[in-house]
C-alpha cells in the first residue's frame, strides 16, 4: 500500500478531508470562526477508518500542530464520553523524551490513539503484546513507530554507554549504529549530528523490520490490509513529523 503519493498540494487537501470525513464535528465552525469542538471516537468512526485514512488524521493532526492551528476541544467531555470504552484509530510507539507527546504532536485529544512510549522508541515483548492489544483486540487501523531527532538514547547507543539497566535497552539499538556508514575518520559518536539522525531513522526502519519478523499477529494483519505501518521522525525544532513507509 503505498501512503506517501502525489504533489504535496493534493496530498495536503486529501489529509484535511479524510479529517472533515471520518471524524464527524472535529472542524465545526462557532458562531464566532473559531473551532466549537470535537466529539470522542466512537465504534462506528474506528470501524470506517482504514489504514490509509489513519494516516491521514495523523499527518493533518500533525499540519495543525506545526501551523499553531490546533482543535479546541472539550477534554472533561471526552473524558465523559470515553468512559464506557475507547476506540482509537491509531497506535503510536513514541520515544520517552518529554518533548514527544504524540497526543500534542498529532492533535489528538482523548480516546482518540494509543500512545506506548519508551525511552528511544525500542520495540520489546511488552511493546509487541501492547500493539496486538491496540490492533487485534481494541480495533486500531495503524502503527506508527516515531523517532525523533537530536535522540538522547540514540546518542547513548551511539557512544555504547553503559548504565544499569540503560545497557540492556540501548543495546536494541546498537544494530542501526552498525548499519550506518561513514565516510573513512568520520566520527562516529553523539559528537557527530549528521551520524546521530541518520542512527535515528535507521532504527526506525529497523524497529519496523523487527516488528514484522517478531511478531506474526502483527505481519498477517498488515499482510491482509488490515492494519498499516508507517515510520516517521520528528523535528524537535519545528514539530514536523516526516513519514515513510519502509
């Protein structure tokens, strides 16, 4: 499946109307031109989404962010109305960084996506067993697995720092460290920006790949269309999140 096609133009206005059409109210006008609100997801919503239109909410919810333009919503009446249930459309593995909400970086509000967070956006068993919940139990049409840049555990793995039970978790990245290349005396250590985002992407990349072959729930789902996976990094100086597929 391919989500990322056609002049930046067109791909804006479908983003903005998979938004206007799979969530109902999430754009009302008020009486005054400003935003009045949004309603919770409900079964019904998470039922008509599917994985491309997932992806789509994401990418228009992250525009509004990086635009200063986010929704006004109701957060106590969606607190309200989640209570009996949740029905999010999207999972998102994020990095533990205090700077990468993904619920502020994708202009969501309550209800509305699953949010697993881990210092360095490492996939582990707890990762997996949590995305099975948030796809084959709980509905949700999409996996987003989301670094972003200037990554403090991306720079640990960089420079094989060894602390506790940080070694064990920097460990699962050291595999991106050794994927990227560098020209010959190039640094390559946390000194070294360009080396640290490339590491960054890499181990998305490879997040994904792991994803895949560790878990067979997840790959027959996304095999069958049920479910897509994307990657993405955010920029921590401007909010923007870049997607790619593989």
């Amino acid at each position: 499946m391919c989500f990322r096609c056609g002049p930046l133009k067109i791909a804006t206005l479908l983003t903005l109307l998979a938004s206007a059409l799979v969530i109902d109210g999430c754009s009302t006008p008020s009486g005054n031109g400003s935003i009045a609100g949004t309603t919770a997801q409900t079964r019904e919503k998470q039922a008509a989404i599917n994985p491309s239109q997932a992806l789509a909410l994401l990418e228009a919810g992250n525009e509004r962010f990086v635009s200063g333009q986010m929704l006004h919503r109701d957060f106590p009446r969606q607190v309200k109305d989640t209570s009996g249930g949740q029905y999010p459309f999207a999972a998102v593995v994020t990095c533990l960084d205090s700077r990468t909400t993904p619920e502020f970086m994708f202009d969501q509000g309550v209800g509305d996506i699953f949010s697993a967070r881990v210092a360095g956006n490492i996939i582990n068993e707890d990762i997996l067993g949590s995305l099975e919940f948030a796809t084959k139990v709980s509905g949700a049409k999409l996996i987003a697995v989301i670094g972003h840049t200037n990554c403090g555990a991306i720079k640990g793995a960089c420079d094989d720092v060894q602390l506790g039970h940080l070694t064990s978790l920097l460990a699962r990245i050291q595999p991106a460290v050794n994927a990227v290349q560098t020209a010959p005396g190039e640094a390559r250590s946390s000194k070294n920006r360009a080396f640290v985002e490339k590491v960054a992407e890499m181990h998305v990349r490879l997040t994904m790949k792991t994803l895949r072959e560790q878990d067979p729930i997840l790959n027959d789902m996304i095999e069958r269309g049920q479910i897509g996976l994307v990657g993405g990094m955010y920029d921590l100086e401007t909010g923007k999140v870049t997607f790619f597929k593989d």
